[in-house]
C-alpha cells in the first residue's frame, strides 16, 4: 500500500466515524464522502444536487470536524429553524440570528458562537448589511463559509435576492474565508453566475445525484388537441397513481371536466385546495389535473406516473415536477405531450415575462409621478388599471412581471396598505358631452369635469385611477377643492371609487432617483437565458438521445456512457416496446417509400431538405430535384411526413450522424427495412386516421 493511500484510508475512517457520531447514519450516500473530504482539504466547491439528496451533511460533517464553527447563510427563517432544530435534537449546538428574533437573544447567541459554545450559526443575508456583525465575523472567523440555497443569489434563479449579491460587496473580510455554495437548481446559467457573484470564478463544480433509473421518460409528438385527446385516453385506461400537469389554470379544469378528474390549481379556494391534496395523498389510486403550484410538500411515494399535458418552459421545471413520480424506487412513467401550439404558448409568456426596458422605465415614472402626487403616500398597486397608461405595455401581466423585476433590482419593494386616499374615477355622462359643456368654464366644478375629462378622452380611457393630488395636477385646482368638487359631484355625474386597503408598491431609496439607474442590458441576457431554456425543451423532444442522459448532462453531472436503458428512445435502440400504436398498413407503406427515398441519398441531406424534397419543394440542389420521389409524397402533407420520419428516427431505421450539420442516415435496420428484407414495424403516437386525407388544390 502506498503512502497516500494508507493516509486516504485514514481520512475516509475520521469521516465515518465522524458520520457515526454526530449523526448515526451508517454509511454515506452519493458524492457525500467526495464533498466532505475536499470541503475538509480546503476547496472551494459550488456542490449540485437534488432537493432531500443530503446536502446539508456534505458541509455539516466538516464543520464538526474542524474546530470553531461554521457560518450557514440561509435564505428563509423557517427552512433556518428547521436545521437549527435539527441540529439541537443531535445535541449539536446551533444558533440562528434573524430578525424575527428579539436583539437581546441575537446578542446572546453571537456571544455564545464567541465563546466556542456553538458550532453552527445560521444567519439570512441580510444580517451582512449590519455593520457590528461583519466586525463579528472578523474577530471570531468561522471555520466554514456556507451558501446554501445559493441560487438565491444567481438573478436567473427562481427566487433571486438581492441581498444575497450584496454580502460580497459589503463584507471584505469574506475574500479571506474558505466559502462553498450549495442548491439543487442545475443550470449552467445558475451556476455561472452563482461563481461570479460569489466573486470566485475558479470555485470546482460538483453535480451528482440527479440519475432516477426507475422513471421511464417518454415524449410523445402531437399534432393538436385531437392527439392529445386520443393518447389521454388510452393512458388512463389503465388506473394508477397518476399527477397530471397542465400549463394553465384553465386547462387543467377543462381536462378534468374532460375526463371527470379532479383538479388543483392556485386559483381555488384554501379548502378546494386542501381536499384537492388530501385526495391525491389519501386514495389509492388517484388522478389528479393539476398547474404548477401543485407539488411542493406532497409526498406520495408511489406515484406511478406523471404526465405533462402542456410543454414546460424548462428542463429543470420539467425534471422537477416529472421526478415526482416513483419515489419509492418502483418503475414509473413520465411522459410529455409535445405539441407546436404549446411551444408559441410558452414563446408568448416567455414575452410577458420579459418585458422592454422602456416598460421599466415606464414603470418607474409612473410609480414616481404616483408617489410625489400623493404625498408620499403609497397606493394599491393595480397592475389592470396602471397597463393602459403605459404605451411599452402589452398587458396586465406584464407590468407585473415587470415590477417583479423592479423588485428584484431593488428599485421598488412590496408592502401592505390601508386605504390610501386613491381611488377610481369614472363619469356617468358621455366624456365629449362634458367637455363641451364645461369647456371655457371657469368655475372650479367646471375646469375639474371639464379638463379630466378630456385627460380621459385623449387617452381612450374610460376611468381614471391615482391620488386626488393628480387630479389637482391636471385641473389646475388645489388639493382641498378638488376633494369638494367631487364629493359634489358623488353619485350624480360622477363616481369616485376610493382604493381598499391592499398590496402596494414602494419606491426604494434606490427607486427614489429621478432615473432609472439599473443595468438595462442585464435584461437582454435574462432574455436570452430564457430562450435558451426554451430552445432546450424542444431540443430535448427532438432528440434522439438517452431522455435521462440529456436532461442530467445538460444539468452538468459527469455520466459518461451512462444510458438509463428505459425511456423511450433507450427502449427503441434495444427493441423493446415503445408507447403508442402499430402504424396502419397505408402508414407502413409510406414509411418504406420514405425509406426507399432515403437509401438513394443516404447521409447527405439533413431532415429538412429531405422533407422538402418529398414535399416538391427543394430548389436549391439538382440531386433532390431529380431525385425519383421528387414531389411525390406532396398530398401526403408535411405534419404526416414529418410523423412517420421522426417515429423512422426514434424507432432506429435512421440515424442523424452528428457532423458539421446533421444528415439523415439509413441504419442497418432501416436499409434491410427499405430493401424488403427485413420487415418493418413501426409505433406511432397520433390518433390513427383512416386514409391520410388527399389535399385538394
Ligand atoms: P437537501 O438539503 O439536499 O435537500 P437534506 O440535507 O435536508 O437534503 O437531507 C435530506 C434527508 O436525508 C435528511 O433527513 C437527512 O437526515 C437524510 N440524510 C442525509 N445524509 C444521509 C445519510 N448519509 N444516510 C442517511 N440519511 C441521510
Ligand atoms: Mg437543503
């Protein structure tokens, strides 16, 4: 035995006996041993790995190890209570300081960690902004930096906080300390950033833990809602234990009322909701439509399938809700319905959820204008009301979305309001009447009706929202004249309509400058991260890769030749059954005339030239236009084509060689197939149609 590895068996023994001790557990699981004794030899590692995978042990054990203690930066006070309580139930000492905890304990608790007797200290980001803690950490210097949950600090992620990004502004002592980050969101983009706000390029990356051999993935093509119509069908023929998720509210209550299931969506009310989840937990043998919002917290193990009725805007979105199914380690079944119309869906709300710049700065203004008139004070925010004023706005949404970015850009922060002494104002009579019979008027009753009115009217508006301090603005009035006028006019010519108390937007300091003063083009790069995601599902559909091996290698988990034998590619190579139904005689036909077509250009012509060639409408190359099955395949229709090529391509007779550009090639199935010598069998996944209908021209 060589030296280093007797010392590395040392080390690995100190490690379990360490996983022992502290913690009972007998071995470690995945890449845990790995974290713990580079975390141990003084790396710096971002570490990726799925939620309820054991991260917290990976930094915990070193921290034990070590003497001193170690500071865990948590994003939320309850997930903090849950470790700190943890921990204590070891009879590990642990500390958390927030400000939901009175200062006399956070004082208490700082000077226990001073006085070596605690070993965690937990605290939320914004903690750093307080200058007598950043002078703690200097003279008691933990022995272990933690960012946990650190997508937090990445402005892709999810949950994005601005106060995470500024630690490493604020605190300069940090550069000094050993600091490892931790999260279960696996996206190159995430994790880029995560490295650069934590001002450590050179951090290693670690992802594992993400391969679930027992889910069997599946995509299957649709051409519309008839094909979904057809497959949902013949799925829930056969019960089981089965979440299905849809894109939208609506959806998912139209399916249900399609199939008489039961639905979930955020929209309903708390006790719909609950008996929505008691169902699904409870019964034996449940399905359940339901959006997004449903998932988090549910634990039902033996989920046996998952389908996603609608594309996802994600792949890590997809993994997460699809990995929901077989928990319990048995073999489930995740399957996605690909459809073009779901793509544009997911293209317009990837629009609203990325607003223009001008609508940010539009925004801003308009929440200045708002705040000046009304003293300071804030009003409701009502994004369906605000919309129409802003010329960059498409809708609601959108201006929502985009005061969630000023949010996260720290130029706005939300809060609760009493009635603000804003209100809506609309006019009983016609707006043009009352101009002109106002108009010129010079009594205070007059200029108020006349010159609003003719606000409104300028702007196609029919009520008007904001501060009676605007209305002074735009009449020329004083504050105290306008309230009269109106309360004159109550009821009879007018109705004004004062907000109830509810949420509001605030401007920050930050927000106060007259200018927008945020990095604008920050907003372009999230665009583009966005449309790569997006780019990526359709990807991932299209492919004829290992369903698991895309998505994991995609997450950046090294799995080498790692294929994970079930979905349904994998099954296809290997000639296993493939989901879907046995291609019609006409549909066989086809397939070998496309197979035929093919052998007389294999692998030189990628899947869309090729496609255009059948179609007759390839002008661009003598070959495929004077190939024999020039045209000839044309009344057939391209979506049927395309469905008989791709299901030719997943099922094995045609390989895609990955060159420069890729080309269709035969394999050697697929020319034994198209020489007759070798008989052709072929699944597909839309509804069966008689005869393919011939186009009329
Ligand atoms: P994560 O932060 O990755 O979502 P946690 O650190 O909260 O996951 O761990 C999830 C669960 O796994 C916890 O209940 C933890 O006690 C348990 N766990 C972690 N490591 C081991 C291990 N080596 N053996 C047994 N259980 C473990
Ligand atoms: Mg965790």
């Amino acid at each position: 035995m060589t030296a280093t590895t007797a010392k590395g068996g040392e080390k690995s023994g100190m490690m379990k006996d360490a996983l022992n001790r502290y913690f009972g557990y007998a071995d470690f699981r995945e890449s845990q041993a790995e974290v713990v004794e580079r975390v141990l030899k003084g790396e710096e590692l971002c570490v990726i790995m799925p939620t309820g995978a054991g991260k917290s042990l990976c930094y915990q054990l070193p921290i034990l190890m070590r003497p001193g203690y170690g500071l865990v930066i948590s994003p939320l006070i309850s997930l903090m209570k849950d470790q700190v309580d943890a921990l204590n139930v070891r009879g590990l000492a642990a500390v958390c300081v927030n400000s939901a905890i009175p200062p006399s304990e956070q004082e208490a608790a700082l000077r226990a960690v001073a006085a070596g007797q605690v070993k965690f200290l937990y605290v939320a980001p914004e903690r750093f902004q307080v200058q007598s803690f950043r002078h703690f950490l200097d003279s008691v210097r933990p022995n272990l930096i933690v960012v946990d949950e650190a997508h937090c600090v990445s402005q892709w992620g999810h949950d994005f906080r601005p106060d995470y990004q500024m630690i490493w502004s604020q605190c300069e002592v940090l550069q000094q300390m050993q600091v490892c980050a931790f999260t279960a969101t696996a996206t190159p983009a995430v994790r880029e950033d995560i490295k650069s706000q934590l001002q450590r390029p050179a951090m290693a990356e670690l992802v594992s833990g993400f391969k679930r051999p027992n889910l069997e993935m599946s995509v299957l093509p649709c051409r519309g809602k008839k094909d979904k119509h057809a497959v949902m069908e013949r799925l829930l023929r056969t019960p089981q234990p089965t979440l299905i998720y849809t894109s939208s509210r609506r959806e998912a209550e139209n399916l249900a009322s399609q199939f008489d299931l039961q639905y979930y969506h955020a929209g309903m009310t708390d006790q719909a909701r609950k008996a929505a989840q008691d169902y699904f937990i409870r019964d034996a043998c449940p399905t359940l439509v339901a959006t997004n919002a449903f998932g988090m917290g549910i634990d039902r193990a033996d989920v046996r399938r998952v389908i996603h009725y609608n594309m996802p805007g994600s792949l890590e979105a997809y993994y997460q809700e699809a990995g929901r199914a077989g928990r319990d380690g048995a073999r489930s079944q995740c399957i996605l319905l690909e459809s073009y119309p779901d793509l544009l869906i997911q293209q317009y709300l990837l629009d609203l959820n990325n607003p223009p710049p001008e609508l940010l700065v539009g925004l801003h203004r308009h929440l200045r204008q708002q705040e000046s008139r009304s003293d300071g004070a804030a009003c409701t925010w009502q994004p369906e009301l605000v919309w129409p004023t802003l010329p960059a706005a498409k809708n609601a949404a959108q201006v929502q979305a985009a005061a969630r970015i000023l949010e996260r850009l720290g130029i706005v922060q939300r809060t609760y309001v009493r009635a603000s002494g804003s209100g809506r104002l609309s006019f009983r009579g016609r707006l043009d009447k009352l101009c002109r019979e106002h108009a010129g008027v010079q009594t205070q009753r007059s200029l108020l009706l006349a010159t609003v009115a003719a606000h409104l009217q300028a702007r196609g508006l029919k009520v008007w929202h904001g501060h009676p301090g605007e209305l002074a603005d735009i009449s020329g009035l004083r504050l105290d004249q306008v309230r009269r006028v109106l309360d004159y006019f109550q009821g009879d010519v007018l109705d004004w309509l004062p907000d109830e108390s509810g949420e509001a937007l605030v401007l920050t300091e930050a927000g106060q400058a007259p200018e927008l003063n945020v990095d604008l083009s920050s907003l372009a790069r999230k665009r583009r991260v966005d449309e790569q995601r997006l780019d990526l599902v359709r990807e991932y559909c299209r492919s004829y890769m290992c369903r698991q091996a895309f998505i994991i290698s995609y997450f950046g988990e090294k799995i080498g030749a790692w294929r994970c034998g079930c979905c349904d590619i994998c099954a296809s190579r290997s000639g296993k059954h493939v989901a879907g139904r046995p291609a019609t005689p006409a549909e066989l036909r086809d397939s070998r005339r496309i197979l035929a077509a093919l052998e007389l250009i294999d692998g030189q012509f990628g899947r869309r030239r090729f496609l255009a060639m059948l179609m007759g409408l390839e002008n661009e190359s003598r070959v495929l236009q004077e190939h024999p099955a020039y045209g000839t395949m044309q009344q057939r229709g391209e979506r049927y084509l395309e469905e008989l090529l791709d299901a030719l391509c997943r099922q094995g007779y045609i390989e895609i060689s990955k060159g420069t550009y890729p080309v269709l090639e035969l394999s050697e199935r697929g020319s034994e197939a198209a020489q007759g010598r070798q008989e052709l069998e072929l699944s597909l996944l839309s509804a069966a149609k008689k005869t393919p209908r011939r186009k009329k021209f």
